[in-house]
C-alpha cells in the first residue's frame, strides 16, 4: 500500500496506521459478516465512511474476499452493472489462478475491459440490450454464489438507485440479493433521509434487511492523540492545546480535521502554534470563496437567506419557529419549509435526529459555515 504524502490524508485509504479510531464501529461490523449479516451505514458526508469501509475490507478474515463499488457515478441498472463488474475484477489481480477465473467469467459477458489512463485500474463495460442487463447481474451474483471463499460487497451511495429510470431497482435488487448465502453486503450512504427510508420504513423493500449502523464523530481526545503521534514522529511540535483548539475549529468532524491538519503539516513549520494553523485555516476560506458566492448565485433570495441561518445557527430545531424567522428575517414559515426542502435536495443542508429523538436541520459545509461567521463576527 502507498504511503501517503502527509500523515493525514483527505482522500483513499492508506492502512491502518493513518486511519484514527473506529475500533467499535470496525468490530460491529465484523461481527455483523461473521454472522452472516449485512449491514446498512449511514453517516453524515465526508464524516469518514468510506475510509471505514476500506478498514473492515483489510481486516476481512482468510477466505473472505472484499468487493467495493461506489454507485453515486452510476445513472441506471446499466452503470450499476459496469461499476459491479469493474470492482470484481479490481478485487484480484488476473495473474493469480482465483483471478484469472474471475477475469474468464466477466469477458465471456460480452464486455469490454479498458483500463484508465492515470491508475491503470481496469474498468468493464457492456454491450448489451436493455432487458439483457438485469440478467446479467443475476448471472455475476449467482456465480460469485457459487465460489469458494465468501464475498463482502460494499455498496456505496447505494441510495443512488432509487434515481434510477428503470422502475421498481430497489425492489428487484432486494429480491435478487435475498436469496444469496455466500455474499454478505455493506450499504453506505451519505443521505441519511434516503437510507432510512429504504431500510426502516416497512413498506420498503429493503426493510429490516441489514444491521443499522450510524457513525459519528471521532472523540476530541482520541482524534488529538492521533494527531500528537504523527506529528512528533515528522519531528513537528504541536503543543495540545493548539491541537484542540484546531479541533474543534473543525467541529471534530473527520474529512475538516484531516483538511487543516494535512495543509498545517505541508506548511514547512516546525514548531506549530495558533497562528500558523489558523493562517493555513483563513488560506482556506480564501480560496473557498468562489464557490460560496457561487451558492448566492445559483439560490434564490429566500433560499440563500436560510442556508446563511443555517451556517449560523448550525442545527435548526424550529425552522418555522417566530423566534428563528423573525432573527434572520426570513418571511413566510412555509417559504423557509420549501427552502429547506431545496437545499436538501441540493445537498447543501441534512436534517437528522439528535439523542433525544428531536429532529434537526444542519448544514453540510463546514468552511462554508466559519466564512459566513467571519463576516457576522
């Protein structure tokens, strides 16, 4: 496995030593495959899902074999075939006799197998006619069914084919998996709202049909010993205040943390304090700014006034509340509604339960959050 520039990667999964905590979330899951149970994971964006899942996959017990594919680039059954066949193949390489016997079975499809310029990962296609395809689906799981070692396929996004044109995906996908034993399933998502309502409303397919499983942030004083270790072994000073401080700057949240600590890392200092990493912080913003403006531009009025409340406020309990419409003067309750129905769809704001059971409003841009508050400080 490559090792990555900085200790703290952004993006890809570069082993164990650069991936922090998740011990219970990665023995749950475990447990779960050992059981012979799929599981469903939800998790806010960029919280760190697919980092977890490339963990589980490595840590996947001798005659297990780990598949992943992420359909969110996938536009129908068609895609979501080409992405299922590009990750079997990527799951082993040709030159050894399990992939060999792999590669066989995908080319005699009817595919075509190119391979990316840039990482020389190969990538199936088909040519097939419409009705074809599901078969063809039916005919990959069937014979990884019938192999010898068990299969995990880690679906990401897999709320992706409920946009599908073809009708009724997640019904038939539902039936087809169900009847499988020696393939066991991971299904992530990063909208929550979807995912729940594909596995916990009864009258979905997918009801009740894997171990539910929501991750979230990494404890403040885990993720800061983590932090210590990697900077100390690059001989790099950072005292531990300094390191919570950057902390909670990022709202603990994952892919922000990671964010601020690689460019604090890639600055040159040695010695670390506040004002180095909060000029690598305001560098930040700076460079963000356009696509914020760009969110002002492609909004409507009513619908950039609530997403700058929501950077604000950070979680909306009553988003119709007198209290809330009249602070950020936004008119009309049921126009906030509305905006807040845009902004969902445009994934710009979630909404989720907190321990109680209350459900919130958030937004999903943290950078975008801290620009808003500089120009309201």
């Amino acid at each position: 496995m490559k090792t990555p520039i900085t200790p703290f990667p952004t993006t890809g999964y570069y082993g164990s030593k650069y991936f922090c905590d998740r011990l219970e979330e990665t023995e749950r899951i475990l447990r779960n495959l050992k059981g012979g149970q799929s599981t469903i994971l939800i998790a806010q964006r960029r919280i760190g899902k697919t980092a977890l899942i490339q963990h589980v996959l490595g840590k996947l017990p001798s005659g297990t074999r780990g598949i992943y594919l992420d359909i969110l680039p996938t536009e129908n059954i068609t895609g979501f075939l080409n992405e299922l066949a590009s990750a079997i193949i990527r799951s082993v390489p040709q030159r050894k006799k399990a992939g060999q016997k792999i590669w066989d079975f995908i080319k005699s499809l009817r595919t075509t197998i190119s391979f990316e310029s840039l990482t020389g990962s190969p990538q199936v296609s088909f040519t097939l006619r419409e009705r074809e395809i599901p078969y063809q689906i039916e005919a990959i799981f069937a014979f990884l069914e019938n192999q010898d070692v068990k299969y995990v396929i880690a679906i990401d996004e897999f709320q992706q084919v409920l946009k599908y044109p073809e009708k009724n995906t997640d019904a038939w996908l539902r039936t087809l998996i169900q009847k499988l034993k020696n393939v066991i399933f991971i299904f992530a998502g990063s909208q929550q709202h979807l995912l729940n309502e594909m596995f916990t409303i009864p009258s979905r397919p997918f009801y009740n049909s894997a171990s539910l499983l929501k991750i979230g942030k990494i404890d403040r004083e885990i993720y800061r010993k983590f932090i210590k270790i990697h900077f100390s072994e690059n001989d790099k000073e950072l005292e531990d205040d300094t390191i919570r401080s950057l902390i909670d700057w990022a709202d603990g949240h994952t892919y922000y943390v990671q964010l601020i600590c690689n460019r604090v890392y890639l600055s040159g200092a040695v010695k670390i304090n506040e004002i180095i990493w909060k000029e690598e912080a305001a560098r930040l913003l700076e460079e963000q700014e356009p696509v914020f403006f760009n969110y002002r531009n492609m909004l409507t009025v009513p619908q950039w006034r609530v997403l700058k409340a929501a950077a604000l406020e950070r979680a909306i309990y009553e988003p119709t509340g007198i209290d809330f419409v009249m602070k950020y003067s936004l008119g009309n309750p049921s126009s906030v509604l509305r905006s807040l129905e845009s902004l969902i769809r445009m994934e710009l704001v979630y909404y989720d339960f907190d321990a109680s059971g209350k459900k919130f409003y958030s937004i999903n841009d943290l950078l975008f959050c801290r620009w808003i508050e500089g120009f309201n400080s």
